[in-house]
C-alpha cells in the first residue's frame, strides 16, 4: 500500500440552481470585495451573470474578469492580477470551464505571494497565505475545482506549468448541473472524455492508493452511464449532475494520485497543433491503456466489471471501450485525422518524455514507448 497524506479542504455543494447561493457562502467566509474570474462564452450564456445577482442580492462588490482564453496563459494571469490589485478585492470567485477555474487560481498566487508563475512551478512554493477562493464549473471534465493545482500555460514555450500548493485549494466547490446545459455538443464530448481519462489514470498511477483509488472508482461509476446520455439528451439534468460529480471526484483523484502517460502524450499535441485537450487525451488513451495492460490488466478488469462486462482482458476491454466514447462523442480516431504529421512524431515523443504527469504512470516509459503509442494513434490501430 502507497503512502499517503489525504487532507480534505474543499467543501463541496451539489445542487440544481446552487449557484444562487454564491453570495451566502461569500459573506459566510468573510469575503466584501470579490474578483469574479469567467472567460466571454461563460459570460455570454448569463452564467456570470447569476454569479455576480447573487454576490450583489448579498451586499458585496464585485468585480468581473472575463479576459480569460483556453489554456490561460502568464498574460492571462499577469492582466488578472492588475485588474485584482486596482479594484482591491479581497476573495476570489472562479466561474467557468477549467481555464476560468485555473486562471482564478494563477491570479491567487501572484496576487498573494508576488512573483511571476514560473516561480510556482512544481509544488509547495507559495510562502505566503492565499486569498479564499471558490471555483463554480460549468463544465464536467477537468475537476479542478477539486485540485490544488494551476495549470498555466508559457506562451513562448506553449508548456503548460503545473504550480500546486495545498494553500491554493478551493474553499469551496458549488456544483450546479443547470450551469452545464447550454455547452456546445463538442464542448460535452471534448470535457467528458477528459473526465474519462482522469478516472482511468488515477486508477492505475504508481502513487494510487486507498483514498485515490475509492475517488477514481466512484467517478467512473458516475462517468461512464452518463456521457452518451448527456450527448444524446442535453437537457438530461440528472445525467449532467452525475456528469459534474463524477468530473468532481475524478478531480480529487487527481490530487491525491497525480495522473499517466495519457496526459504526457496529450500536452505536446496541443502544444505543437493546437489540438483541443480532451481531443489529444481522447486519441491517446486507449493506446496508453493498452501499454499499461501488462502492469495493470487486474486493475483495468476491475472497472470493466463495473460495466457489467466479465472478462479476463480487462485491458483491451476498456480500451475497445473508449474507443467507443470517442466515436460516440464524434471525435477524431487517430492522430492523422486531427492533422497530425507522421514526420513529426519523434519530437512529439521526446517532448512526451518531459512531461511530469509521465513519471507517475505504472508502466515506465522512455522515448521508444512514447514514440511506439504515438505510431498506433497515428492510423488508429490496436
């Protein structure tokens, strides 16, 4: 059994219309002068909107940022923490999909600590205390409203920095599924297999244990039913909560476990092609999966299991069934259908090698397995 140091600091609120209650639980943890963080499509869905009534109805100043871009990056945060500074705000809100929630976060550590983000990179490097923060999603997929985590993107590099620190944890986390119905069909298919692949991963991490693995467990439970329910019915309010929980828990798995090669594979492809992130992840996974298999196939057929299905190749069972949710969510098969080029997969490769999230997959990984995952995806073969 790994080691580990399981300390609960966010409190999570689940509910229809939740959101509503944001200027309660603002004035109960002392907030007066809040910096709501959102992006434009968050702001023009009038999800913002219900944030900012509701800190107003109880008494409190607010102020929106909404100048927040997928994959935020240090400008993102730098202009952030300049508009934070101006309007003197002491609490801060993060409203939207994960940019918002971690751009909300990147402003947190500048704002409190000082610095520039790259100061932050790796974990345990604020020193200071951090202002109270509450993350609302209106999407299900990164959970990192459960996560000490900021994910910040160089814009020279395209690397994406992983600052982490417990002080950065949400106070609180409001889940309201009636926030995720007006997403785009892509925006469900794109979050929901991230979503996947954090349940899948966390699983079988090389720092799993018995509080990451009851998260990641549970998560798949809610996942796995609800994603085809949710694309073929938007307005299924019940499968959307069991989506925004399921992300949730996926999440907290995250921050206890860490995640794999999936996610090492993704980043340099959304670096280099710009390719959507639950697209990259989506193409990788079950090609990851079936390299973890000779390490991990009793895991994997614990989740097939769960599925109802009784095999003793869990590995290939659980791959053939991502690859169904990604046909199902309509995404691209392989890496040459999203553009990729075949020319370019030893740099993709060696980029692969780089990434931290690599080091905690189950099944040790150099440039020739990266390099032989990324040959599979290219035309989509087992």
């Amino acid at each position: 059994m790994q080691p580990f140091d399981y300390h609960p600091s966010t409190r999570v609120i689940y509910g229809e219309n939740s959101v509503d209650r944001l200027g309660e639980i603002v004035r109960e943890l002392g907030g007066t002068r809040v910096l709501l963080v959102s992006d434009p499509g968050i702001v023009k869905a009038g999800h913002s909107n219900r944030g900012v009534v509701s800190l107003r109805n109880a008494g409190l100043e607010v102020s929106v940022f909404n100048q927040v871009q997928e994959n935020p990056s240090t400008l993102n945060v730098i202009a952030g923490r300049q508009f934070a500074t101006d309007h003197e705000i002491d609490f801060i809100v993060g409203l939207g999909g994960g940019s918002s929630m971690d751009c909300a976060k990147g402003i947190n550590f500048l704002v409190s600590n000082g610095g520039e983000m790259k100061d932050y990179w790796g974990v345990g490097r604020a020193t200071k205390p951090m202002l109270p923060l509450i993350a609302i999603p209106t999407t299900a997929g990164t959970g990192s409203e459960a996560q000490s985590f900021a994910l910040i993107t160089d814009p020279e590099t395209h690397r994406k920095m992983a600052c982490g620190d417990k002080k950065a944890a949400c106070k609180v986390a409001i889940l309201d599924p009636t926030l995720t119905v007006t997403q785009p069909r892509e925006v469900t298919a794109d979050t929901g297999i991230d979503a996947i692949a954090h349940a899948l991963e966390t699983f079988v991490t090389k720092r799993r244990n018995p509080m990451s693995l009851m998260f990641s467990r549970e998560s798949w439970k809610h996942l796995y039913p609800n994603l085809q329910k949710v694309l073929n019915d938007p307005k299924d309010i019940e499968a959307r909560g069991h989506m925004q929980v399921g992300a949730n828990l996926a999440g907290a798995a995250i921050e206890n476990s860490m995640l794999g090669a999936t996610h090492a594979a993704a980043n340099p492809l959304t670096a280099t092609y710009g390719i959507t992130h639950g697209i990259a992840v989506g193409l990788m996974l079950p090609h990851v999966i079936r390299f973890n298999g000779a390490a991990v196939n009793v895991e994997y057929s614990q989740l097939t299991r769960l599925m109802g299905e009784q095999t003793a190749d869990g590995t290939e069972c659980l791959a053939q069934c991502v690859t169904g949710l990604r046909r199902i969510c309509g995404l691209p098969s392989c890496l040459q259908d999203a553009g990729v080029e075949e020319s370019r997969l030893p740099e993709l490769a060696e980029a692969a090698t780089q990434e931290w999230t690599g080091t905690f997959n189950p099944r040790p990984l150099n440039k020739s397995d990266f390099l032989g995952i990324y040959q599979a995806a290219f035309n989509g073969r087992s």
